[in-house]
C-alpha cells in the first residue's frame, strides 16, 4: 500500500523534473538570474540527499543541458556516499549523457569539477573515456584548447595524439605540423589565408587581429560554418553583404527554428512567408515522426501575450515554445484548432504583446469539447486573474467528470519562489517545457501530476526510460 511519504517523494521528484526542463539559472521574465540560481541549486541539494537513484535517473528524461551538466557535477562530487551499486549506474548514466552534451559544456563541466577539488577514480575514469571518444582530437586541442589542456592536467592523462603535447603544453610552437588544423592555427598567426582553414569560432579572432574586414571574412568562412553558425550569423551576413551565408532551414530542429524565425523582421516573415511556413511545417512532421495524426481532435491554447518575450537572457523563448508547439500538434492532429492568447490567428506574424486572458482562450477551445486541449502557458494568468482555474475546475467537476477530454497544461517558464512551473489548477496536470520536440514524452510524464499514480509507477516509469536511454541511446 503506497504511503504518505510515496506520495511527497513522488512529487517532489516531478517537481525538480519540471525545474530541471525548464530552469538554467538565467533571468526570467517575472525573476531575476539569482533567484533562479539559488532556487535551481536548493532543488539539487534536496533531490540528491533524499531521492538518490531518482535523482541520477533523471538524467535519462527531456532535461535541458545546464541541469544534466550540474547532476552529473553533484554525482561525482559526492561519489562517497553512493553504493558500489548507484556508482555503477550512474557512471553509465553520467557517460551516456556527456555523449549528448555539447563539447563546451563539457568542457565547461570539467573545468569546474578541477576548481572544486574533484579528482577521484571514477572521475578521472569518465573523464578519460569522454576524451577518448571524441572523434578529432585536434579539433578540439584548436577550438577548446584551455578546457581540453585542463582535463588532460587534472585526470593525469597524456595527449591523446602525438603532436598535441608540443601544442598544448609547449611555449615554444615546432616550426610546423604534421596536422593541418594544427599547422593551420600556426601559420594563421602571419598568414590570413590559413584562417579560413579554422573553425569558425578560432578563425574570428585571428580575422580580427589581421583586421579583415566583417563582411568578406564571413563570406570566405561561409564553408566552415556549422548549421547554427549559419542560423546565428545569416541576418549580419546577409546586412554586410555576405550573401554565401544561408541557413539550411530544412534541417533545423523544430523549436530552434521557431526562434529564428520569431526574431526576424515582420516584413522579412511576410515576404519569406512560404519559405519560413514550409520549413516550420516540415520540421513539426520530422518531430512528430509516427505518431502523425495520431492524437485525434486537439484544441491549443497558446500564450503570446508581453511576458512570452521571456528576458534579455532568453529572448521570446517562451514564444518560440508556443509557436514550435502549435505546428507540432497540427502535426500530431487529425483535426486541430490553435486558439492565442491575443486573438491573432496568423501564427507566422506572432509577437509578445497584451495581457494574457487565458481562461476566455480555454472557454472558446473547450466548446469544441475535444479529445485533448493542450495549454502551452507561463500560467500567469491575468484578465481576468483567476478565470482559468475556475474554468477548468468547473469542466473537470461538472461537465466532464469522467474526463472525455485531456487537459494538459505546458510551462515554459520556472518560477523561482515556489521552485516549479507556475500551475494553472490543482485538478490539471503541468509539466515543465523547453523544446517542443519533447512534448509528446512530457504529456505522458504529466499524467504522473494528477495524483493518480505514485511513486512505484513513477519509479517504473523512470527504470524504463532509462533503460532505453542506455540500450538505445536515445535520449527520452
């Protein structure tokens, strides 16, 4: 019989999954970057030292970058106080998520495990098999040379290949390289064509030094650019004349593209209206993959109001999530109707304003009585304050007790003070939401919120994913 105790463990869990998707320490639009910081930092005390196992599981579910590199900061530093069992788990884990993390924030995470001390077996273990498994070592000696010389110095490790020693750790450079990339960066400290044999990231600062001028410099690297070089750049491309950088639209993921798209001029989205539309409707039918018209009659309730601007940190985030969403579910629909918070109804053209009446919105979806109604929301409530919850308790309680339509609620937005996403109604199920890509796993992890399952289906449902996360590689 499940216990009191199961039930809080449960939703303590669910309530540090919701931060761990959302939050990244960053400024929000209704809390400042400290008090996310301080707020994200108390929920990883709390889950590691009561809620291990769960704890470390986590890293097989949608969370975002900033939260797996800091559990798998927490998990080492502590490596004293797990079992021989959790050790053996979580080194799986913690290998297995490092594999997805971007280079930097790997590098990133070591450089401050170095700082806080932290250099036993298991650590130096990971740090070896990471470091042996990237595929071009002298890409990363090149372009991450401070992080790669670190990790090296603090696991005790020698360079993974023969030239990097004299490069890393030599003052005095050999006359040349056997390796381009390596004899690239020594020529293009007197040499401006070497540059363009860089990554981009390397090849800006030595540009600046020869003082190269902006626009021919980004089209000369135009063909060293990684597609979200291309994405960032392509607008102060296209302004300096640089036409040879283009973004590739038709591979972007779905939420990142809602981004750029949202931060283009009105009048750009006009006149690239089939080209933008296209590209947001193919990545939402790769996302959905097979569960394309699978989800039935499906009404949205989308938030566009001021605050979906987010912050300067993260900048229409919350919108983009919205957006990335809406195209997603007409996707995963077989017949579906996006209701915005401001009435607009050319999703291409959206853009932060007005207050947010989120219970009128969930009245005119509702009346339509469909098979789902997603509400993707900060869940601020405010024209009327209140409307929402009452609209929603009243459906639940009167006209539809035996649930014939599900009501999710997604959040964006971390709210620091009460460490969770902001809930819209006590009978409706939250779950916090980054990418849009994951919002079929998270409406299945939200039913969790609802209170009608504990914490052993929640265990279940955690050792299944993981599971999968370490046989298949896929992340959940």
């Amino acid at each position: 019989m499940e216990t009191h105790e199961d039930l809080i463990a449960a939703d303590d869990v669910l309530l540090f999954v919701n931060a761990a998707i959302t939050a990244t320490g960053q400024r929000e639009f209704h809390s400042g970057g400290a008090e996310q910081h301080l707020s994200l930092e108390f929920l990883h005390a709390y889950l590691l030292g009561n809620y291990r196992e769960l704890y470390a599981a986590t890293l097989a579910l949608d969370i975002n970058d900033h939260n797996a590199a800091l559990i798998v900061r927490n998990l080492l530093t502590t490596a004293a106080e797990a079992t021989a069992e959790q050790r053996r788990t979580e080194g799986r884990l913690i290998a297995r998520r490092l594999a997805l993390l971007p280079p930097q924030r790997v590098y990133r995470l070591f450089a401050a495990l170095r700082r806080a001390r932290v250099n036993n077996r298991r650590t130096r273990a990971i740090m070896r098999d990471w470091l042996a498994a990237r595929p071009d070592p002298a890409l990363d000696a090149v372009k991450y040379r401070s992080g790669l010389k670190g990790a090296l110095k603090h696991a005790h490790l020698p360079p993974p290949h023969q030239e990097l020693g004299p490069f890393l750790f030599r003052a005095k450079q050999p006359a040349s390289y056997r390796e381009p990339l390596l004899d690239a960066w020594r020529r293009a400290h007197f040499e401006q064509a070497a540059i363009y044999e860089l990554p981009f990231t390397v090849a800006e600062g030595f540009a600046a030094k020869h003082g190269i001028a902006r626009g021919a410099f980004l089209e000369r690297i135009a063909p060293n650019l990684t597609r979200l070089e291309r994405l960032r750049l392509q607008g102060s491309a296209r302004a300096l004349g640089a036409a040879a950088v283009s973004a590739e639209l038709d591979r972007m993921p779905l939420t990142r593209l809602a981004s750029y798209v949202l931060g283009l001029p009105l009048e750009e989205r006009t006149a690239r209206r089939a080209e933008l539309t296209g590209a947001l409707t193919a990545a939402a039918e790769r996302t959905a993959g097979p569960l394309r018209g699978s989800w039935g009659r499906v009404a949205a309730v989308l938030d566009d109001s001021f605050s979906s601007y987010g912050s300067g940190q993260k900048r229409r985030r919350p919108l983009a999530a919205a957006l990335a969403s809406h195209h997603l579910l007409a996707a995963l629909a077989t017949e579906y109707r996006a209701h915005w918070t401001s009435g607009r109804t050319d999703a291409l053209l959206l853009h932060p304003s007005g207050p947010t009446p989120l219970g009128l919105r969930i009245l005119d979806a509702l009346d339509a009585a469909p098979d789902r109604l997603l509400i993707v929301s900060d869940g601020w409530d405010n024209a009327p304050p209140g409307l929402a919850a009452e609209v929603l308790r009243i459906w639940r309680t009167r006209l539809d007790p035996h649930g014939r339509t599900a009501v999710v609620h997604l959040n964006p937005v971390y709210d620091a003070e009460d460490f969770d996403v902001r809930r819209l109604a006590p009978g409706v199920p939250t779950a916090g939401l980054r990418d849009a890509e994951d919002l079929p796993a998270l409406v299945e992890l939200a039913r969790f919120a609802e209170g009608r399952t504990g914490l052993p289906e929640l265990r279940a449902h955690l050792a299944d994913r993981v599971a999968a996360f370490l046989t298949d590689g896929n992340p959940a």
